[in-house]
C-alpha cells in the first residue's frame, strides 16, 4: 500500500466495530473516527497548479497517494474549464482503472475492513470531486466496502 514517493507519519490505528472508506475535504479538521488519512490530491497547490498551498500542511494527512489523484493534465484542464465534468469523469475512471492503479485501490479495500481509511482532496463538496468516483469505484470493485461519501 505504500509506494515510492507515498509520505507515511504515524497516526492512530483505532479499531472500531464498523469499519468504512469515507471522503471528506482536506482541510476538514481530524476526528477520531477518520482513522488513516489518506491525500489522493495529485499535488497539494493551489489552482495555478504550482503554488504550494500554504493551509495544507502535513498535519491534515497521514499518506499522500498523488497516485490516486487526477493526472495533473486533467485536472488542469478541468479548472481551466477546458474539460466538462463529463469528460473528467470518463477520463478519471479510465485512468484508475488501469491495472497499476487497481492494484492501490485493493489495497485501500482490504485496508478499509481493518481500520476506518478516509480519503482526502481539496473539494468542500463531493458532487463534483474525484474522491467521491474514488470511493465509488472502490465499492464496484468490492460489494463489502462500507462507503460514506462527505
């Protein structure tokens, strides 16, 4: 589950009788059901894509996993509003359905029936972000995943 460039810092293994995959934003402050916190933001910048974004600090996260998060291409051209919502969806979910990307994703299924793992981006709302199709995708792959989607 952890990969070259993944950034790991211990955090709270808390067991609870309910284990769950959830999204929320990442600068939603830590709660003790969060469990592992997981970055799927390709980078941690601000719109321009190159401004580091000074209120994403490494406190908000456990993991970053850049590899779950849009290829910068396409999330730039989405804020840029050279891609539809559409056509991000269907190029998201080509791109993490390739057979190096899956291999993560059983990772965090397996992970989430062990402990509580919630992924984190920067969208306040799940309608039009990634981690939502993350963490749906997560549930097609696997009927057993808990999710909950903030």
């Amino acid at each position: 589950m952890y990969h070259a460039g993944s950034t790991l810092k211990p955090f709270n293994l808390r067991r609870c009788a309910y284990m769950s995959l959830q999204t929320l934003p990442i600068k939603q402050p830590r709660s003790i059901i969060d469990g592992l916190r997981i970055s799927v933001m390709s980078r941690h910048t601000l719109s321009d894509g190159k401004t580091l974004d000074p209120e994403i600090t490494n406190n908000l996260f456990d993991i970053h996993l850049p590899e779950l998060g849009p290829p910068p291409k396409l999330v730039g051209g989405y804020y840029r509003r050279e891609v539809s919502w559409s056509e991000f969806v269907v190029k998201y979910l080509e791109y993490i359905r390739q057979e190096e990307v899956i291999i993560i994703l059983w990772d965090l299924i397996l992970l989430s029936q062990e402990i509580n793992v919630t992924l984190l981006c920067i969208e306040n709302s799940p309608q039009f972000c990634h981690r939502r199709l993350l963490a749906q995708e997560c549930q097609r792959l696997s009927s057993q995943v808990d999710v909950n989607i903030l």
